[in-house]
C-alpha cells in the first residue's frame, strides 16, 4: 500500500464515526522512527452529538480499531487526558502539517490553544511516568537472553524510552514540542544496546529525572482549563442538534 492509499484508508475509517474534529498519523511514523513492518498509527478526536450526552447512557468516549490502527477519543475526554499531560494525546495537537488526515475549523481551534493544557507538574510526572513504565518493561526482560521477537520489541520499548525523555525535557523546558525527530539514528542504536542489556537504560533514565529536577520550566505550575472549557463549550454549541 502507498503513502496515498494508506493516508485514503485511514480518512475513510476515520469517517464511520460522526464529527470527526482533528486525526492524524502519529506514533513511529511522525516521529520517524518506522521500518519497513512498522504499522501505522492514527489518532483523532470527535465531537458526541450534544443532545446525546444528556441520555440514561453516554455515548461512547473512544473507538479503538485495528487495520488500520486507529485511536479517536470524544473531545472532553481529550481534553482531560490532555490536561493531564498525557503524552501520546498531546502530540495530536503538535504534529507537522502534513501528517493531519482530518483537520476542521474547530481542530484549528484546539491546536491554537494547545499551550493551555499544559503545566510544569502533569508534563515532567506524565513524560517521566510513561518512560519509566517503558524501563519496567524492559528490567523484566532479564539478561536479554530471549527471542528474537522479543529482543524487537525490547529495542522498540528502548527506543520509546529515549524518545520521551527528549521530547518531555523539551516540552517543559521551551514549551515546544517537536514531534518529527531530528535525527533518529542515536534512538534506533540505544534500542539495539538495551535489546543486548537491558540494563543499559537505566543510566539514561536516571539522567533525565535528575535534569527535570534541576531544570527550570518554561510551564505554568497550572494549566489553564479556562481555554479548555471554552473550546469544548463551542463544540457543543456547534453539534447541539440532533444527529448533528
């Protein structure tokens, strides 16, 4: 399948779910780290129909599908997730411009108040939980005396590992976010290290918690949920009939 196809497919399946505000490929093909067998992901947001969110039963707050791989969540259950500072949801809002497959006038709206959902606490516990979560992934995995299957997906952890303590220690220090990474060679060579010895993550962990807590953030100890409450207030102005 072609770039063009792949990007047609995931468009199509995004639309089987009504009011699809903002989607787009994330994960190892935006930040290019992808091989040949790498799936591709997706990632996205919608808007419930207003009038369905005051029934006995909620709409559904996140679709999840495989083939294509794809992830949307309802927009206020995003903006919770993302006002956590949770990592994967926040790179919807910084990707490069030509990774977006769906991208409205409302998901223009979110992207230009994106700075507002984020704060110094919930991005260095956010980025730095999620990276450590990886390396508990990885001290389970032994000497790395295991299968070839698994030493893959050891180097893949690996490499996730590096990637958010870089991209988490630039967010809370600039306020930036660069999702497409520079040069991701030194990432795909720490992910073959570890795959030999795990245990060579550790020092890289141990480095990024201490320049966290040495580093001063350009992030506010809050974010601001104003912002966020606003947007989400005009989406459901937006979508307030029904079967909008």
């Amino acid at each position: 399948m072609t770039a063009t196809d792949s990007n047609t497919a995931g468009t199509q399946e995004a639309a089987t779910v009504g009011n699809v505000l903002l989607s787009g490929i994330v994960g190892s093909t935006a930040y290019g780290l992808a091989h040949q067998d790498s799936d591709v992901d997706r990632l996205g947001l919608f808007a419930a129909p207003t009038e369905e969110l005051h029934g006995l039963r909620p709409p559904k707050e996140s679709h999840v599908t495989t083939d294509p791989d794809r992830t949307l969540h309802e927009a206020a259950k995003w903006c919770r997730l993302a006002l956590g500072g949770n990592p994967t949801v926040l790179e919807l809002v910084w990707l490069p411009d030509e990774l977006y497959e769906v991208r409205t006038e409302l998901g223009d709206e979110l992207i230009g108040i994106r700075a507002s959902f984020l704060s110094a606490p919930r991005v260095r516990d956010a980025y730095l939980g999620y990276a450590t979560q990886q390396f508990r992934r990885l001290e389970q995995r032994a000497d790395g005396s295991f299968s070839a299957d698994t030493r893959r997906r050891t180097a893949k952890h690996a490499r996730h590992l590096k990637r958010l303590c870089h991209q988490g220690y630039e967010l809370y220090r600039t306020g930036r976010l660069t999702i497409r990474l520079d040069d991701p060679e030194p990432f795909r060579a720490f992910g073959e290290r570890v795959a030999a010895d795990p245990e060579a993550a550790r020092p890289l962990l141990h480095e990024f918690q201490e320049a966290f807590e040495e580093a001063r953030s350009a992030l506010p100890e809050e974010p601001d949920e104003r912002a966020a409450e606003g947007w989400l207030r005009g989406v459901r102005r937006r979508f307030f009939e029904v079967g909008a």
